[in-house]
C-alpha cells in the first residue's frame, strides 16, 4: 500500500487509474477488519468523507450526488436486510 502511495504523490497514476487503484486498496484494508473495526471505521468516516466532499462541489453537483448516493445506500441496505433476514 505504501508503494501504491507513493505512486499516487509522485504522479505516477493516471487520474483514470484512480477508482481502480482505491478500490484495491480499500478491499486490502478492510480484508483486515473485524467485523467490529468495519462497523466503528465506517459509522465514524463516511461521515467525515461526505462532509469533506460536499464541501469542495457546487451546489448543483451536491443535489446530484445526494440524490445518486441516497439511491445507491438503499438499494445495499435493503438487499442486506434481504439477505441477512432470512
């Protein structure tokens, strides 16, 4: 990962190569999670991560990603909650 850092500092990445890249590393951080440090880490940055990115976009732009988020959360809780009730 630290690799994967120092590329991305030193411009190395293709701003295209991004999603991928963070992805990867995402999957790679959280494979080590507990369950309980998954729970805690999201409940306490997604919304320190929103705050950060709503605050650096337009007006218009804030409507629209709330709207697509609202939409993407709810279709993963629900289809959690089917899962996981039965």
């Amino acid at each position: 990962m630290n690799k994967m850092i120092e590329k991305m500092m030193s411009g190395m990445i293709k701003p295209e190569d991004m999603p991928k890249m963070m992805g990867s590393m995402v999957n790679n951080i959280f494979s080590q999670m507990s369950s309980q440090d998954r729970i805690e880490f999201v409940s306490s940055m997604m919304p320190k991560c929103l705050n950060v990115i709503f605050s650096e976009i337009e007006p218009e732009a804030k409507q629209s990603l709330a709207k697509e988020m609202i939409n993407k959360m709810m279709l993963i809780f629900e289809e959690q909650l089917k899962t996981d009730g039965k």
